[in-house]
C-alpha cells in the first residue's frame, strides 16, 4: 500500500537546534527534484555525440506548501516572519512517514490570502541551499 498524502509534512526548527515542528494546518505539501546534467562539449567530441561530465549533476531541491493561516501564535506566523526577514532561509525537515530529508532551505515565494467568508490561505516554495540528507525515521 503506498504512503498516505496526509504524512508528508513540511517541519521548521525551533530556537532549541535540532527540534522540529510541524508547520500547522497543511493541506498540501510537494517535493521536486531536478538533477541538471554538467556538459563537457568542445569541438573535438567524436562523431558530434554530446558528452557530459560523468557524476556530473547540479541538484536542486524544491518544497513546496499550502495550508491555513492560524494565527495566534501558531507555527505559521513564525513561517512567515521567516519569510519576511533579511535571510529567508532556514533549517527544514521533510517527512514521508518513513524517511526525512534535512536541510537549508530559503523560501522563495510566500503568499497569503482569503476570501470574505473564509479562512486565509498561505503558500510558500523553498528550494535548497547547499546538501539535503536523507534519513530512515526512527
């Protein structure tokens, strides 16, 4: 049977390092991977076959989150305040409900909004800033 979509969860760290809390009311959280090839074309290269570098990949990592805002000293304002703040980058944590990916990550795009009888929405996309590492959850 395959993973649930309500265990995969996007964790912020708290003040105390190596803590982490579940950024609240997530409806929708994705993860993306791209593993851009390094080429090594000249003009030499035999029979004009492009050549790349072997191992030669620049991975990036991107997050991406909807949910409620809460308020009220939930996690979400402290998501936000990250947000707005000089460095938007912080230390984050992905969990499938049977591995967690580690790591930096700057929040490239928030957004917040509602609707006149609703409750507001926010969305954000992070992507990594240096290594991830992956781990099998206690």
């Amino acid at each position: 049977m395959g993973l649930q979509g309500k265990v995969l969860l996007l964790k912020q760290e708290t003040a105390v390092p190596g803590t982490y809390v579940t950024i609240a009311s997530q409806k929708v959280t994705g993860i993306t991977i791209d593993n851009s090839v390094v080429e090594d074309n000249h003009k030499d290269i035999a029979n004009g076959w492009s050549n790349v570098f072997p191992s030669g990949t620049i991975k990036t990592m991107g997050l991406n989150v909807t949910g409620t805002f809460g308020g009220d000293g939930d996690t979400t304002e402290e998501f936000e305040a990250l947000a707005l703040s000089a460095d938007p980058s912080g230390n984050f944590q992905l969990e499938d409900g049977e591995n967690k990916i580690t790591g930096v990550f700057m929040i490239t795009n928030y957004s917040r909004s509602g609707q006149f009888e609703g409750f507001q929405d926010y969305s954000a996309t992070l992507v990594n800033v240096g290594a991830v590492t992956k781990a099998v959850l206690p």
